[in-house]
C-alpha cells in the first residue's frame, strides 16, 4: 500500500488570484492480487472493482491490479498466506488456489456437487456461503464478495473422452488443493500437480497430456494452440472467485470506506458473473470452430464418472466439515 499527497488547489486556473486555502487530502494506493490477467473474465472482475473504487472514491482509493500471480511469483497456492501476512493488500482468487490453507473451500471441488449455474448460487448466496466467508475471516482474511472462474471442463491432446476408462493412464496437470490428485487418481488417471504459469509450457512439450479449467481459460489462454484437441464438458466442479482484503488493511479503513470498498466488490462479482455466463455459448461456438472435438455426456456417462469418484467424498466430507457438506448438498436440492 501506498499513501500518498494530493494537493487540490483551486488556483489562478483562469490566471485569477488563490480563491480558497490549498488543503491536502490522502490517497491510498492497494494491490490486488489476480491469476488471470483481464483478458479472462477473472482479470476483468478485479478491473471493475478497480474502476468502481475510483470513481465511487472520487480518487482517494486507487486499486493496482497485479496479475499472473506475479505478487508470489507465480504461485497461486500461496496467495492467501501473502495476503494474511500483508505482502498483498487484497486479491480476487479463486477458491481452489485458496483451499490449501481454507479447507472449507474444497467444498466446490467435490466432484459433481453443483450440476448448474444455480447450484452455484444456491451455495454462494445463502448461508452455506456465509459459514464459507465466515471459515475465510477466521483463517486471517476479510472476504467481501464472489465471482466466477466457472464449470471446468476437461482437455486433453489424446482422445475424445466420454467415460472414467478413457481417462486411464492420462498425465492430468491438476491445480492447488490435494483433493484434485485424489479426484484424478480415482479415474485411473496420473494427475500432477502445477501452477498455471508452468502448465502451458507443460502441455506445449507434451509433459502432460491434459488439462482441466472453464471454457473462457480454454479460449482466451488458446490452450487448443498447444495439442489439446479433445474437450469434454462434463461439468464437474465450478471454482467461485472471492473478492478479499488483508486485515490490518480493512481495519484502517474508515466505516465509509469499507461499505465502498464492499459493495464495490459485491457490484463488480455480480458484473462479472453475469458477463461470464452469457458469454458461454459464444465460446463454445469458437472453441468448436476451431476444430476441438468436443465431447457431450449423455446421462449415463454422467453417471460413470459421479460414480468413479464417489470415493472422494468419503475422504473429503470430515475435512471440509461434514455439516457443512450436507448444508450445501440440501441448499442445492432445494434450489
Ligand atoms: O490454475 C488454474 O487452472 C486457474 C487459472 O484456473 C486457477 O487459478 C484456479
């Protein structure tokens, strides 16, 4: 964070005399942290709630955003523990890159929870989402709002993919929490874990043979440049973005400034949410025109694949919180 002077002075603008007494007011400048630059929808979402901030601010809040997870170096799993210590002022994360140190979080990537868009919401926007935001503040970090990544589906440079026995044997590049290694591993596949700005490379030299992320990362990042040919939609997590700030930063603020700073964040989610969403089919569109076979499941093969990774609900329900899971699981059956 930054502070710095502003001198407003209304002076001989018009070549008049000093009409009023020069006085100083303090702007504050914050990083915000994102993995994607805002060529995705991620990027954008903290862009607007830097815009939003400025304008509603009139200047006197300024956020500078950082993509890439370049404020540590590339590695997204350790934002959160930046973030709690300070060395990031605030971010817009995905709740993957956070569930190592927020083990509640896993909750989204429990394979096959959320079948729809609503579902998502039916979590995020009702008191499932406030224990969730509760579980956040109580590990060190203010939560103020959600976003979106999206339903991630699955690529791969080898074969069209319609059931758990064509995932057999395939190197999978996963992302942060554990739980996607065991996720992977119940398909049969040989998952590894590694950041995003080392999976690109990854897939270029054909050290990995797949991939997984929401079609606007498929598009945008044109993963289907670098062999990966085969897209199934299956659909079977969504990570939701969080708009959060450090601590010691949000106690500084005035009560004024944090109802900005918040219904900033809450403005600039439900902007990108939106966006992200009717943007979908558009994308789809191109991604097919560009020749990537893409793979629909029929209900049975679905099916195969809830049934494949059953497991990982056994292992994964105590650590996210059994009541947790169950709360998530009736707020979704009756959305
Ligand atoms: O690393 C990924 O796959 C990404 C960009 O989607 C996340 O940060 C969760």
């Amino acid at each position: 964070m930054r502070v710095k002077p502003l001198a407003f002075a209304l002076t001989a603008a018009l070549g008049m005399a000093l009409t009023a007494p020069v006085f100083a007011q303090e702007t504050r400048e914050f990083s915000v942290s994102t993995v994607l630059s805002d060529a995705f929808p991620w990027g954008q979402a903290a862009e607007k709630w830097a815009e939003l901030v400025n304008e509603r601010s009139e200047g006197r809040m300024t956020l500078k955003v950082y993509p890439n997870a370049q404020l540590v170096s590339g590695d997204q799993t350790r934002e959160f523990s930046a973030m709690r210590s300070g060395l990031i002022d605030m971010a817009v994360a995905s709740t993957i890159n956070w569930s190592p140190q927020v083990p509640e979080l896993n909750l989204f990537s429990l394979p096959f929870l959320m079948p729809d868009e609503a579902a998502i919401d039916a979590i995020t926007q009702g008191g499932t989402g406030e224990k969730l935001f509760a579980a956040i503040d109580k590990k060190g970090v203010m939560p103020l709002a959600w976003g979106e990544n999206g339903f991630r589906e699955l690529s791969n440079s080898k074969h069209p993919i319609d059931g758990p026995e064509d995932v057999q044997g395939l190197k999978v590049r996963v992302v942060g929490s554990p739980l996607f290694l065991d996720t992977f591993s119940a398909l049969g596949a040989n998952p590894t874990q590694m950041s995003w700005a080392d999976a690109k490379p990854a897939l270029t030299t054909g050290a990995i043979d797949g991939q997984e992320n929401p079609l606007s990362v498929f598009d945008v990042a044109r993963v289907d440049q670098v062999g990966q040919n085969h897209l199934t939609l299956w659909h079977y997590m969504a990570d939701p973005l969080i708009f959060g700030v450090n601590k010691k930063v949000w106690k500084s603020l005035s009560e004024e400034d944090k109802t900005l700073l918040q219904q900033a964040a809450i403005d600039a989610g439900a902007w990108e949410i939106e966006k992200s969403r009717s943007e979908l089919s558009d994308t789809l569109a191109t991604i097919k025109e560009r020749g990537v076979e893409v793979t629909e499941l029929t209900p049975e093969q679905h099916q195969a694949f809830v049934d494949a990774t059953a497991e990982v609900y056994q292992k994964w329900t105590p650590r996210i919180g059994a009541e947790l899971v169950a709360e998530a699981q009736a707020a979704i059956a009756a959305r």
